[in-house]
C-alpha cells in the first residue's frame, strides 16, 4: 500500500512540475498573453494609422482643392497672378 502511495504522489509531483514549469506552464501562458495584449495595442495604433492615411488619399484622390492646398502648404506653390506675403514673427 506504502508503494501505491508512493507512486501516486510522485505522479503528482511530476503533474505539477509540467503544470508549472513545463511547456504551456502557467508562466508560459502568461507571458504569451502579455505578448498577445501588446500587439494588440500595436496593431490597434497602426489600424488608426492607416485609416488616416486611407482618408487622406481618399480626400486627394477626389477633390482638387485638396491637392492644391498640400502644394501651397508644403511645396510653396502659388497661382499665376497672385501675390504672396510671408510674414516673420520676431
């Protein structure tokens, strides 16, 4: 009966030692789900990211005015027969 007993909490024992330390441990789940909850905000960011971008091509896409004032902005560009002040701050 000593022996049985013996055995069984053994078997436990090694149960145990999978449960905790082994591959699919609750460590190892743990730091899994970590990883997943941190690329999910990642891809949550990069998702907001390019639906901006998306919006953006979309506006240049089907409005002119829209091109035109990215050039006027970024480029300088102004109309034939028009004037343009810059105005410094000191």
């Amino acid at each position: 009966m000593k022996l049985l007993w013996a055995i069984m909490i053994t078997l436990i024992l090694v149960l145990q030692g999978r449960l905790w330390f082994g591959e699919g441990s609750f460590a190892q789940v743990w730091a899994l789900e970590q990883s997943i909850a941190e690329q999910q905000r990642e891809n949550d960011e990069l998702a907001t990211r390019n639906e901006r971008l998306y919006a953006e091509v979309r506006n240049l896409r089907n409005q002119q005015g829209a091109v035109e004032e990215r050039a006027r902005m970024n480029l300088g560009l102004i109309r034939q027969d028009e004037t343009f002040f810059l105005v410094v701050e000191n």
